[in-house]
C-alpha cells in the first residue's frame, strides 16, 4: 500500500512492476507503487531488436522496471522495459525497497501514537513534500533528530516518535576518502608555520563529517576524512588541503596537495 496518494504515475517515470500475463503481442503487469494498476509492455517495448517469442524476455511473477511511455485520458497505461538499463534498473528496486521499509516504518509510528496512518495524513505529506519520499525523511531524522522536522512544522509528539523508529532502523552510511599535503617552508621558523598550517587544516569543520590529520613522512602529511557521502568528504578534504597550503605558501613555502598516492 502507498502513503503518496497519487493514483497514477506521470510519464517518464521508473515503475516498480510485477507481470501478470504474457501474450504474443506483449505483457501486462500490475503496477506495485500504485495500487497494483494494470499496464502494457508492448512487444515493440520488451526488447530491443526483432523479438520472436515475448516469453523468451519476460515471464509470469517476474519483477520488473519500466519507464512510464503514456497514459492516455482513460486511464491506459503503455510502459517500455527496453528503454530501462541495468543501473536505472537496480536503483529503482532499491528506492522501491526503501520506501517499503519506510512505509511499515510510519504505520509503527503511527501504532505508537495510538492512531492509523490516515490520523497521520498531513505529517506525511509534509514530509513528501520537503523530502519527496519518506525514506529520505528517515535518514534526515536519523542524522539530525526530531529537530530537523519539527523545523517544517510538525508536531514534536510526532516528530519524536519517527526520530525514535529511525534510530532503531536505520544504518547511516559513511564514506572514507584520504588525501595528502606536502609542505615545506625555508624559513628558519619553517617547522612553526607548518605546524600551524595543519593546526588550521583541522578545524575545517562541516555537520557529520570527521576530520584527521597525521603525519606520513616529510614533507607528506594524511588528511583522512570521514562523512555521510562522498560530495560532502570531498568538499571537507579540499578544503582542509587549500587552507593548509595557503598559510605555507604567504610565508614563502611550498605546498602541494595529492588526492591519493601512487601505488607503484
């Protein structure tokens, strides 16, 4: 069942869909984000290519992603497998899921509260509307508690008790990236500079992301960074190399920074 309440899909979209009849002339199959509606793979959509048997590419119970080709005013709903690859195909199973978990999620909430899902109905569409899916309103509650929501307006009641459930279930992932310095200043206080350079590297700070600094070997220095996702260490690791080397280089030292070592 879907907390949306959007009745159909708009064309474009990636659909989650299990097949419910094979005939010469294509498939239909039952739409699972949305109320199991029923839609066509046209054999012209199964495969790229001329295709002979429709069966020899798609059979009866399967699960498959389709891109959304046209729905027509009476509700009709054409659908292409072949327009779909493997990574757009992967991706959408996983949001699929995703939002599966997220959805038994809010009807615990709502248990802990002594309602149903429908007493909850403006929470979630707030909730669709800030983060367009509840899973992703999970992870925000996960990472940054009950506040990040009670900011949009609701309820601290309600906001509490998905901070509650998110704690309980959902894994936060984290990236790891390491990147390197070199540093040297002639000046006779030179060790002085560098030291302060990497005191200033350190306390580039951003929210959920760690940051370390360890010397490897002269004049070479690690700058390890640990974050949510990738754009976020990326951007901290940066940011920390060009502070570090700015305060080398105004005192007439030399600084460079390496995204990673050669392992030659």
């Amino acid at each position: 069942m879907t907390l949306t309440g959007e009745e159909y899909p708009e064309q474009g979209d990636l659909v989650v869909c299990t097949v419910k009849k094979v005939a010469d002339f294509g498939a239909f199959v039952n739409l699972d984000e949305y109320d199991g509606k029923e839609a066509l793979i046209h054999i012209s959509e199964v495969a790229s290519g001329w295709i002979k048997y429709v069966r020899d590419h798609i059979k009866e119970g399967q699960k498959v992603v389709c891109k959304v080709l046209n729905i027509s005013s009476k509700g009709h709903i054409d659908l292409s497998l072949k327009d779909v690859n493997e990574h757009q195909r992967k991706e959408k199973i996983q949001s699929w899921k995703n939002e599966q978990k997220a959805e038994k999620w809010m009807h615990i909430v709502a248990e802990s509260l002594g309602t149903d899902v429908k007493g909850m109905h403006d929470v979630i569409s707030t909730l669709f509307e800030e983060f367009g899916n509840l899973y992703s309103a999970f992870e925000e509650v996960a990472v940054n508690g009950a506040e990040a929501i009670i900011k949009l307006g609701i309820p601290r009641k309600y906001a509490d008790a998905i901070a509650k459930i998110a704690a309980e279930n959902v894994k936060i992932s984290e990236v790891t990236i390491t990147g390197y310095v070199d540093l040297t200043c002639p000046l006779p206080n030179g060790v002085q500079i560098i030291k302060e350079a990497l005191r200033v590297a350190g306390k580039v700070e951003a929210p959920e992301v760690n940051l370390k600094l360890s010397y490897v070997g002269a004049p070479r220095y690690r700058i390890r960074v640990v974050a949510p996702d990738y754009k976020k260490a990326e951007n901290v690791l940066r940011k920390a190399a060009d502070a570090a080397i700015e305060i080398v280089r105004a005192k007439g030292g030399v600084g460079e920074f390496h995204r990673q070592l050669s392992t030659s």
